[in-house]
C-alpha cells in the first residue's frame, strides 16, 4: 500500500463573552485559523456530513474514516452498557476535493480512539477492543469484524487506548492511558498492570509487548521516523508546576518516563526516569504528525 500523509484539523472555535454592550471583533472560523506560508487551510466537510469527529485515518483510495461521538456525556458504565459511537466514512465522488457523500461504516463502539487502513482492513482501537473491520462487498459498511486483541480497561475521561498507528516495521501500535489492563492474547500472552504503556502487536493479534511506559497518565497519539524513530503526546509529566504539565516524548524502547507514581514499579529501572522532549502547558496534546512535505 503506498504510504499515505495524513494532516487532519479538527478545530472547534469559540468566542468569548464580553462585557455587557461590547461587540465581539475577533475573527471567527477559517479566517481566524493562521498556518505558515505555503499552507492554507480549506473546509473539506461540514455538519451536514457529520456531528462529533475525533480522530481519522485515509485508506489508499482517499476515503476518510472517521472515529465520531454520539455527543453524549455518558459515564464508564453508559458506554460500556451501551455504546453509540460510530465510525464514519466519508467520500469525494466527484473529484472536486470536498467530500460529499457519508456513511456509518461501523456503529455501536466505545470509544473508538483512532484507526488506520492496512492492507483492505480498517484497523480501531474502542477499548477494551482493538478491532478488524472488513467490508467484503464493497458496499461502503463493514461487514465483518473481529476483535484482535482485547483486555485494556474503558474510561469515559478518554484517558484509555489510542490507536492503532502502523508503524514502518509492520506492526500495529497503540498507546494505554493509566486505567488498568488484563491481557491474554491469542498466542498465549498475558499481561496484567496500571501504569500507562506504549505498545506494539503484529496485524494478526500475535507478538503484543509493550515498547515503553511509565507514570505519566495518558499516551494519545505517534509518529515515527523512517529509522523507527518514535515521538507520541501524553499528558502529566508532572502534576501541573510552573506552569507545565503535558509534554511531546522521543519514546525509547524499554524506557520508563515520569511522572514518578506508585505504578511505577511494575517497570525495571537501572537508573533515572527518562527526561521528556518538549514541555507544555495543561494543553493535552493529542494529535502529532510528520510532515514529509
């Protein structure tokens, strides 16, 4: 499958009320968004198409799928009892670069937190599953699923598994916020623990490990380098101080980060926690991208 870049601006705008009598002239949608020069930023699809998008992946013919909320507040129990999110896929059928026809390829989910194409499957993380959907009549709604892999525990706050994001030595990985987790795989591996972790599992379920983890309360989003190179979000390096809590981290293979917290010791360490790459404030980044130009 040719590699696909994916840049994705999911952006909700608010204006702030003043005071009584004052006229708000902030700029307001599109035009109050700035990039740098040589980009733009364009409106490829509205409300009329969908409600509450998430995350999203492209598949090799440019359609978009989307992982959407119901726009329901529901607790932990709620959505394990009764999921209602979606995952939408949208299509440009005419070419002109603006979708313009949706559809629900796969309904009553979780929380589906991302999704990647991989070979004919779309790949989705919605704990406590990771989930193959496959549609085998074109139809544009998936008509198989089967769950891959399976054990990470729910949390409504999001702070659960993120993922899958396809890494370029083959494997799916996916990131676990720090809500728990009881594993059996189908090739005979069990895990157990609390602590958040990054992961890494072959397409067919076999092989999961974790690649790093630590402290820090929830992994969301990778990107990787052409040499393997891994960069992710997370939030709570540290309880917020000065000014800074979330940070973007080069994960090292084995490594364990901070912040220190009791789950920390479900790691072997030999010697300090890593250091974090670039701090930020109570942001919580979730979405990162390598720009290839």
């Amino acid at each position: 499958m040719a590699a696909l870049g994916l840049g994705l601006v999911l952006a909700i705008l608010f204006t702030g009320g003043g005071k009584a009598g004052q006229t708000n002239t902030a700029p307001t949608g599109l035009t109050a968004l700035h990039v740098p020069p040589g980009f733009k930023v364009e409106k490829v699809a509205g409300s009329d198409l969908l409600s509450y998008p998430m995350m999203g992946t492209f598949d090799d013919r440019g359609r978009l799928f989307l992982c959407e909320s119901s726009g329901n507040t529901l607790t932990t129990p709620e959505m394990a009892a009764k999921p209602d999110y979606v995952v939408r896929m949208l299509e440009d059928t005419d070419g002109d670069g603006v979708f313009d026809r949706s559809t629900v390829f796969a309904d009553k989910l979780t929380l589906p937190a991302g999704a990647v194409w991989y070979r004919d499957s779309l790949y989705v993380a919605a704990p406590p599953d990771l989930i193959r959907f496959d549609d085998t009549n074109n139809d544009g709604v998936a008509d198989h699923s089967e769950v891959v892999v399976t054990g990470w525990n729910l949390s409504s706050n999001a702070a659960s598994l993120h993922g899958p994001f396809l890494g370029p030595d083959g494997w799916l990985y996916l990131t676990d916020g720090r809500h728990g987790f009881n594993i059996k795989t189908k090739d005979g591996r069990a895990f157990e623990g609390k602590a958040s972790r990054i992961w890494r599992v072959r397409p067919d379920g076999t092989g999961l490990e974790w690649v790093a983890g630590g402290g820090f309360d929830n992994p969301v989003e990778l990107a990787f380098l052409p040499t393997g190179e891994t960069f992710g979000t997370m939030t709570y390096f540290q309880d917020p101080r000065d000014g800074q809590r979330d940070a973007i981290i080069d994960w090292v293979w084995g490594g364990v980060y901070p912040k220190p917290y009791p789950v920390i010791s479900e790691f072997k360490r030999t010697g300090d926690l890593m250091p974090v790459m670039t701090k930020f404030a109570r942001i919580a980044p979730a979405g990162l991208l390598l720009y290839r130009g």
